[in-house]
C-alpha cells in the first residue's frame, strides 16, 4: 500500500514523453513535490493502515470503469489481476473517483460522492490526506493517457490533451496537510470536520444596581459544502 514504491515508476515512464527544456523542469518540479508530501504524510498514512483504512477495494474507481444501471452507479472491472493495487486506504480509492469528476468538469457530482463517502464513514480526518490522493490519481491517469501513444507526445494530439486534463489536477501544493478545518477543492471548500452541532458559548456580564444577569449566546457554524 505504500504510494512511495509507486512514484518512480510514474516519474520514470513519463520521461520519455518529453523533449523539451520547459516539460523537463516541470516534471522534475512535480516529482520533487511528490516525494515531499509522501514524506510529510507518512506518518498518517501508516497511522491509517493500523485503523484499518488500508482494505481491499475496487483499485480503478475512474468513470470508466462505472456503469449508470437504473439509476445507480455501479463499478466495474476492477483490479483483479494485481492484489497490491487493490489493497489501498479506503480515501485513495475516493480520492480517484473525486479526481476525475474534477478532470471532466463535474465539480457537484465529485462534491457528491466525497460527502457521501464522509457521511457513511465519517473518515473527516482523512481529508488532510484528500490532495495527496487525488495528486497521486491524477498522475497515474495523466500517464496512462502518454503510454497510449509512443513517444515522444505530440503538442496538441489526444494523448497530450488527455495528460493536460489530468495534470491540471495535480495539487501537491495546496492546503489541504495543514491544521485548518477545511481544504481547497476545485475552488470549494470542504470541511474536515462536521460542524453541524458545534457551539460555541459567549458570556456576557450586565450589572446593575440590584441584579447581575448572564447571558448566553450560541452560535451553531453552518456546514459549508
């Protein structure tokens, strides 16, 4: 389940694709940030693996592999020819679906199924992890897109547009590890944490000639989706 075996080889198969000084020095940019934030969340991902959120899963949870059947979303096709692929935390398998509704331009429908996924599991602490997974995902996609083709990739070409797509997903850089009660997706925000009940009590002191009277004020945070 460790995503630090896997990243050479993305970075090691995108290489040939690019010729040019510019798409060199990006890719040496985004693999520097990868390893960054695999060692950055490494503590939690192991932390997740001894909770048990590393289980056996679908393991190509895209569009693709989705069938709309009487109005419910079913997968299918999924990785049953590699174990070690299946057997991943439980956000890294959501984290797949969220990123490429994102790539296709259906924010709501990611926005969709993340909550659901949080609401059933309650795993709002595993969305310090949601940019790294998603980064993660959209790499693998983006590589799947140049190895259709020989390289080096053509500016402009179907497998170049494709890689476009998913590679504008990559957000090794953004918010999302910090200690703030929400992250960044696709120009959104989603909360870490249920708010719903959260109050918080003010106390405020009027004295008079003859009585003191305490007020109380709750204020309930609106859940922001």
């Amino acid at each position: 389940f460790r995503l630090g075996d896997r990243l050479p080889d993305n970075f090691r198969q995108f290489r040939p694709y690019w010729r040019d000084g510019a798409g060199i020095r990006e890719l040496n940019r985004l693999e520097e940030q990868a390893w960054s934030a695999c060692r950055t969340h490494e503590k939690l991902l192991w932390q997740r693996h001894a909770e048990g959120r590393v289980r056996e899963c679908h393991g190509d949870l895209h569009l693709g592999n989705i069938a709309l059947i009487e109005g419910r979303a079913i997968p299918f096709d999924a990785l049953e020819f590699n174990p070690a692929l299946r057997w991943i935390d439980v956000l890294n398998e959501m984290a797949f679906l969220v990123m490429d509704c994102r790539s296709r331009g259906q924010q709501p429908a990611s926005f969709a199924a993340l909550n659901a996924y949080l609401e059933l599991s309650g795993d709002y602490a595993g969305l310090a992890l949601l940019d790294f997974f998603c980064s993660y995902r959209a790499m693998v996609r983006a590589k799947v897109s140049l190895l259709a083709v020989l390289p080096p990739v053509t500016s402009g070409s179907e497998a170049h547009r494709a890689y476009l797509r998913y590679s504008a997903c990559l957000l090794y850089t953004s918010d999302a590890a910090d200690g703030r009660s929400s992250v960044g997706l696709g120009g959104r925000r989603i909360i870490k944490k249920k708010n719903h009940t959260q109050k918080k009590k003010k106390k405020v002191i009027q004295e008079n000639d003859t009585t003191r009277h305490t007020y109380t004020r709750q204020h309930t945070d609106q859940d922001t989706r």
